[in-house]
C-alpha cells in the first residue's frame, strides 16, 4: 500500500503582525484587496481550533469564493508567538479583539471552531457589537458545575503526541494513515502541516508545542462563556457533527438554546473536525448566514 502523497499546500498570504495581551505577538492574515473582494457585503472572521493554524481553513475560504477575510494564528499556534502567562482562554478572546482592532475588521461574521468558537462568544461578550453574526462548530462551552476530569484525556494525548519529522511529507503521510486527523480533507492537511511546523536542524516541529496545545485542553473547562450566553444578542449559528457521547456535539444544543439568536445546524455526517474535513459543505452554510444578513 502507497502511503498517502502531500498535494501543494493552499496559497496562503503573509502574515501582518499584531501586538496582543501578555507580551504575544501575533500572526494575522488576510485576503487580498479585502474591501474590493467583499460581495457579499459582509468579511468573514476566522479563529481555529486548538493545536492547529490559521491556515488549514484556506480550502473552506476557496469555497467562499470572494468573500473578504482576515483571520489569525492562535498565541502559541503558528506564526503567533507563545504567552508569558497560562494559556487561559481569556487571552484568546483578547487575541481575537485585537486582531479585529488592528486590521480595522467592522462587525464581521464570526466562523469559529472548537476552541476558536469560544474564543468568539467571550470577545463578543466582552464587547458586545463586536460581529453582527456568529457561525461556530461544536465551540467548547461547558455548563457550570461540570467538574474538570482529574485526568484529561485529550491533554494526556496531546503531551504524548509526536512533535517532530524528517520533513512534512512524512508527517503528511503520516497523519493521513490514521485517527483522528485522517479526517482532514488532503488540502486542509497540507496546510497543517506546511504552517503549523516550524522548520528546524534535523526537518520540522510542531509551531503549537504539546505542552501548549495540552494547557488549551486543561483551560477550556475554566472559562466563563457559558455564565453569559444571555448576553450575546447577534444571532449564532451552532453547527455540530455526530455526538459520540458526552463531547461538544452533544453540548452544542444546549448552547444554541442558551443564546437569545441562536440556532442548531446537524451535520450527523461530520465528526469534530467538520470544517476541515468538508469545507464546501461548511463553506455554504456560512454562505447561508452571511446572505440572509444582507450587506
């Protein structure tokens, strides 16, 4: 059996540096001639999910077709630098409020996923007005009074996770051949694997390192999004794939029904990785949000 090729990473733009909280600088990114490419009326306004990067959504954004767009790497993901501090998702909000400052993004529509989902409910929260929609799949927002496990297993497995290749085809290779990132459509993991490694001596390493990605898992049951789902007034999009059981798919309902606009989109045949794995599908839901909105 032939172990999987690496196509050519998605065209991605360079990244514009942007001073957060905590001493992080940050990676952001933005489409070309932005104001000119905007038909739609509306800029789109992307933050990933842990342990990835800001560009393993360009398959998603190449089905958006000309929609504008800026989004940004994560403190210690990508190009973005790490946290003096924890890795609180406070510091996420920030990042993503000080992106949206920077680039003089004006009341975009919100697509985040997993942990950049929440990172979207506290920044509009935190500032409300911020996005005149959110689009969020499967954000990580508990409910009060869920005891954090005493042994996590998604921490556990990120400090186990290999860090390092000879090269990123053999880490293309390898993530391809098995769970869970073999979910991934062959560009959105080439995108991963060409910017979330950094090039080093002996090949390339994770940008995200596993003790960084293991304190995202720790730290997502610590926030305080779920106490003020009340309070966010734009309407939200909660989309969800298959529920496994007590994961964020199974929560994602009660999220939907804890925010005055929000509502629930089932896609029972994606999994948690939903909008790197089938990004056309994705693409035309947000598609969906973004025109019922007008300009």
């Amino acid at each position: 059996m032939h172990a999987p090729v690496m196509p050519p990473a998605p065209r991605w733009p360079e990244a514009i540096p942007v001073e957060s909280t905590d001493g992080v600088t940050l990676a952001a990114y933005r489409s070309e001639e932005t104001a000119a490419r905007n038909t739609s009326g509306r800029e789109v306004f992307l933050a990933h999910a842990n342990g990835f990067c800001a560009a393993v959504f360009a398959p998603l954004l190449d089905s958006l077709g000309d929609t504008a767009w800026t989004a940004y790497d994560a403190r210690a993901h990508g190009g973005s630098t790490r946290a003096g501090a924890d890795m609180s998702w406070e510091g996420h909000r920030d990042d993503a409020l000080h992106v949206i400052d920077a680039c003089g993004v004006k009341r975009p529509v919100g697509v985040g996923h997993s942990m950049g989902g929440a990172a979207l409910l506290l920044a509009e929260q935190a500032r409300p007005g911020t996005f005149a929609a959110l689009w969020l799949f499967e954000p990580i927002v508990f409910p009060d009074g869920i005891d954090e496990p005493a042994d996590n297993p998604l921490e556990a497995g990120a400090l186990r996770r290999r860090d390092s290749f000879p090269s990123r085809e053999e880490a293309f290779a390898n993530f391809a051949s098995k769970a869970p990132l073999d979910e991934l459509c062959s560009e959105a993991l080439a995108a991963y694997v060409t910017h979330g490694f950094v090039d080093t001596p002996d090949g390339i390493a994770l940008a995200c390192r596993p003790e960084d990605e293991a304190a995202g898992y720790r730290m997502g049951v610590r926030h305080s999004a779920w106490a003020h789902l009340g309070e966010v007034r734009c309407p939200v999009v909660v989309t969800r794939g298959r529920s496994l059981g007590a994961d964020p798919a199974a929560i994602a309902p009660l999220i939907a029904e804890g925010l005055p606009g929000g509502h629930l989109e089932d896609h029972p045949e994606l999994g948690h990785f939903g909008p790197l794995a089938e990004p056309g599908t994705m693409a035309g839901s947000i598609r969906r949000l973004v025109e019922g909105l007008g300009a």
